[in-house]
C-alpha cells in the first residue's frame, strides 16, 4: 500500500510502498477514505524536535489524526464489526491493564496518546509501537474500541472532523451544557470554535457568545442561526462586558476555550472572567501560555476551570447519532480534498484557510 511517511522532523513526507497489515485479536483493518489535516499539525510535527517529553510516532512515521474509512478485515476476537461498515477510527490510544484503563477512564492512562499525531508523554510510545499506523495511508489497523460506526449520511469528510467535533461535544458535556445554559465559545472562528458552536446548537443551548477576531467568519457563525447566536470580535476590545450584559448581567453559565496556539493569555482571562457565579471552563485549546489566577475569585464565584483532553469513542458514537438525526448539521463545512502525494500542500492550505473552521481540508489516500 502507499503511505505518506515522514522519515525525520525536518523533512516533507515520503510516499512509500509498505505492507499491508493484518489485524490480529479484536483489531480491524481500515481502507482509509479521508484523514483531516488541523492547522496544528504543522506544530505538531516542529514540536517532535523541541518537545521531546511528549510521544511521537517512531520514524519512518504515518502520521494523520482523524481517518474515516471503511472495514476490509476484521480479527479473529472482532466479531461483532463487519467487512463493509463505514466508520470513523477513534485515535485515542490506551494501556488497556492499568487501573485507570481497567476503570474505563482511558483518558487518564499514563500511556494515553492520539495515534498519527502525538502522545502526553513519554509512556505512550508504548501504545504507539503496538498502533504505529495513522491516517495517511491507504489502509491501517485499529482496535475494535477505536471504531465507531457512521451513519449513511455522514461523508468520509465530514467524518474526518470527528476528531475536532468529538472533542467539542466531550467539553460540553463537561462543563454541563444544555438546554438551560448559556455558552460562550472563545475562539468561535476555528476548527474546534466552529465545532463547538454546532455541537452546542445540535445540544439545544438557547444562547451561544461567539468571540473570535475575524469578523467576516464571525458573521458566517452568526448565520448558522440568527436567533440564537450572538457575535463579538475582539477587535472590539475585551468580551467580559459585553457577553455579562448579553447573558442578565450575570455572564455565562459555560466558556469553551477554543483559541488557537499563541492566543494572547489575556484573551482567555476576560472570556473566563465573563463567567456567571457556578461557572464552568472547559479548556480544549491551543493557548499554552501559563495565566495568572487569582485563587480567592475561583471560591467566592464557585468557579471551576476544567481541562478536557479528546474523547471517548462512546462520545464518537452520540456524535454520529446527532449527525444521523440532523440536529447535529454539517452542511455547512466546505471540503478541500488533496491526494496522498500532495500532503505537503494540504498541510499549507490547512494553515490559509480563508472561512476558518468551516474549511476542512482531508487528505483521500
Ligand atoms: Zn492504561
């Protein structure tokens, strides 16, 4: 099979000729149809050079995050998934034995990392010598727990913003969003802010406070639903008095942190400032600039700042069934699609997109 490899950090990716793997146990083997590419990744792929701590895919590497496809093989102990189902491949990546996997809170392993992209430290290399396949490939193995089924109406590139959508949906949850809420979305303009505004529609939140800088993609926010979506740029000055007034003078009930990497800190400080006493922050973002607290406001507001990292292939599920049904609407992403071979300019458009997180640019190996 073709694969796009990459063979050091400071390298363009290779397109190899390599095996075909077979799955073994509850693993299946996946054609890749579509693999998203997030502006992050060209971070990613610099940070293997100055970010040692974290786990990386050993060289030569098959990187690619967000693969959608469909099942050719199943393993021996993979019954129940069938050769032909369309699905999304989670690329969470666990132990599996130690308390916290055994628990059910994957998410908390000392090994967890995301396959075809990067681990949270250095324990996860494990995991990635038993997954060393990514998305940009023409086929890859993934464990039966990765898999999560798509409905018919779901494309393989609406699919393969699973990642950023799943991850939206998982801070919602989080921070206890809904119906009788109020949201703040800081960062509303990308990939995960555009997510995070369809999911919170899709989750019946009355009231969504788009923040962003780009006002023509704040206003295509906006639009996605006039009633119920308010918009502020942060050309504007800081959003704290504004999204206080836009929610009774007491502020939101729920930040989503969504901002890009090398957000200024302050941008974060006024958006979780703004937040209603009880508040919530769910912390999904690229900003990684240390922010000052001020530990007193946190217990006289009873306000909680949550990190939220992924989610689970459960989480998958709930996201793909909200697609099936509509109330999750993704037709308003645009698809830029790119061959395997030109990985290199996909990786570039990715980080020139003009309508921001409505831009989703795949690679269809
Ligand atoms: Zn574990």
């Amino acid at each position: 099979m073709s694969a796009a490899r990459l063979h050091d950090f400071n390298d363009n990716f290779h397109i190899d000729e390599v095996e075909i793997p077979d799955p073994s146990g509850s693993d299946v083997l996946v054609r890749v149809r579509a693999c998203g590419i997030v502006p992050n990744l060209k971070n990613v792929l610099a940070a293997a050079e100055f970010l040692p701590e974290l786990a990386f895919p050993a060289y030569p590497a098959i990187y690619g995050l967000d693969p959608a496809g469909e099942i050719v093989a199943v393993g021996p102990d993979a019954s129940a998934l069938t050769v032909g189902t369309r699905v999304y491949v989670n690329p969470g990546r666990w132990c599996g034995s130690c308390q916290q996997c055994r628990s059910g809170r994957t998410r908390e392993c000392l090994s967890y990392g995301l396959g075809g992209y990067h681990g949270f430290s250095s324990a996860a290399a494990g995991p990635f010598q038993r997954y060393p396949w990514g998305g940009f490939a023409e086929y890859m193995i993934a464990p039966a727990s990765s898999i999560v089924t798509l409905p018919a109406n779901v494309t393989y590139e609406e699919a393969a913003r699973f990642g950023y959508l799943g991850t939206s949906y998982s801070a919602l949850r989080r921070a206890e969003a809904g119906p009788a809420t109020t949201v703040l979305v800081n960062g509303a303009t990308g990939t995960l802010g555009v997510g995070t505004i369809l999911l919170a529609l899709a989750m019946g939140v009355p009231k969504i406070l788009a923040v962003a800088r780009d006002e023509n993609v704040l206003e295509s926010v906006r639009l996605l639903a006039p009633e119920r979506i308010v918009t502020h740029s942060n050309n504007n000055g800081p959003c704290t008095d504004w999204a206080k007034r836009e929610s009774h003078g007491e502020g939101p009930d729920v930040v989503i942190e969504a901002l890009g990497p090398g957000s200024p800190p302050e941008a974060t400080l006024h958006a979780l400032k703004s937040l209603a006493r009880g508040g919530r922050l769910s912390m999904i973002g690229g900003g990684f600039d240390s922010l000052p607290i001020d530990p007193p406001w946190f217990m006289m507001n009873q306000i909680s700042y949550l990190g939220c990292l992924w989610f689970t292939t459960s989480e998958g599920h709930d996201v793909a069934r909200m697609a099936s049904s509509g109330t999750l609407q993704l037709s308003a992403l645009t698809h830029q699609a790119f061959p395997l071979d030109r990985i290199d300019d996909a990786i570039a458009a990715a980080c020139s997109r003009k309508a921001g997180g409505f831009d989703n640019i795949v690679i269809r190996p």
